[in-house]
C-alpha cells in the first residue's frame, strides 16, 4: 500500500522537485500540494494523508510549526516532518513539541527524504542523531522554552510594534500582552524590551 502525502511550501518550484522525486517511486502517492499552513489543514481534513512534509516557513499566515499542532490535533491525525532550511534548535525543538515526527534540512539527500516518509508512516521519529542531542540539550533549557504566543509577541517587539499594536495584531488585550512581556522578561532574564529583542536574535527565538 502506499504511503499518502501532502506537499506544503510556499515555493512551487521545491513542492514540483519534491513530487518529480515521488512520481518515480511506486510506494508514495503525493495526494495534494498546498502553499500555505491553512490551505494544508484544509486538506488534510479531507484527504487523510499518512504524512505532511511541511516546510517551517510559509509566508504570510501561520508556519509550520502551528500548522504541525492543527494536523496532529485532527483525527485521524497525519505524521508530520518539517523540510527546512532553517537548522536552528529552537526551531526544532519547537516543531518537534508540536507533535512533528521528524526535522530535515533541503540539503539532505533524496533517499533520506523517502526514508523518513516510511519512517514517520510507520510511527517512527525522524531525526538525525546529532541534531536528536541537540533537542535533548535544548529541553533541558527551560528558560528558552517558549509558548506560540510568547514568540509572536518577541516578533512583533522585533518589529517595533507597540503594547496596543501588538494587542491589535494578535486580538487580545493590552493587559494580555503586558502578562506575555512578564513571562517572556523572566525566561529570557532581561529587564527591557530592547534587550528581550536581542536575546532572541542571539538565540535564534526571531
């Protein structure tokens, strides 16, 4: 039996190489493509594909990290791997807390990429075994452990945006968004916006 995908990324061009690498094997079926987070729940929701290879940033709209914990939350919920060019161990860890099954670079080899589609069809995770050390090293820093929300705040901070601006960004309040800035003050052991900003940068948080 086939193992059923859905390709989702923002490019084109990397969705058609990825599908011109499945159409040549007979236990892969690319059952849909999607150019976004939303378009690709929407799918899943009818297709009930066995694996998502997702990419980690979609463009405008939600990444692949939210994506991830919308199609784990679905029933039956597909296998996720992340397909990134972005190898930096909050991101992974983030995914990898979303539910995804795995974490791959684009530079990987296709027979990796095929490898850790039946591995992830098969409940298996997908990780190489340095960078499964550098997820362990990096749970076991508790104060870089962030909430979806807390990063799109730091987000936005690193966008300039104001208290209200912020608030009206994500609909919640300001009282919302000073209880976030608390947390995030804390875990990041700064003192001042301008300082939350720059540790995120240094630690790859935005």
């Amino acid at each position: 039996m086939s193992i059923t995908v859905i390709l989702v990324d923002d490019h084109p061009v990397v969705r058609t190489g990825l599908r011109a690498l499945f159409e040549r094997l007979d236990d892969v079926e690319v059952v849909a493509e999607a150019a976004s987070g939303e378009e690709a729940i929407t799918l899943s929701a009818h297709l009930h594909p066995d694996v998502v290879l997702c990419d980690l940033r979609l463009g405008p709209g939600i990444d692949g990290v939210a994506t991830t914990a919308a199609l784990r939350a679905q029933d039956p919920a597909p296998a996720v791997i992340i397909l990134t060019t972005f190898d930096r161990d909050v991101e992974i860890i983030r995914a990898i807390e979303a539910g995804a099954a795995g974490y791959l670079l684009k530079d990987v080899s296709s027979g990796t990429i095929v490898a850790a589609l039946q591995d992830a069809a098969s409940g298996r995770m997908v990780l190489a075994p340095e960078m499964a050390q550098r997820v362990v090293e990096g749970m076991r820093r508790p104060s870089l452990r962030l909430t979806q929300r807390e990063v799109d705040v730091l987000r936005l901070l690193g966008e300039g945006a104001s208290n209200r601006e912020i608030a009206r960004t994500l609909f919640v309040s300001e009282a919302t968004v000073k209880t976030h800035l608390v947390h995030l003050f804390s875990k990041l052991a700064v003192e001042s916006r301008a300082k939350a900003v720059a540790v995120a940068r240094e630690t790859g948080l935005i």
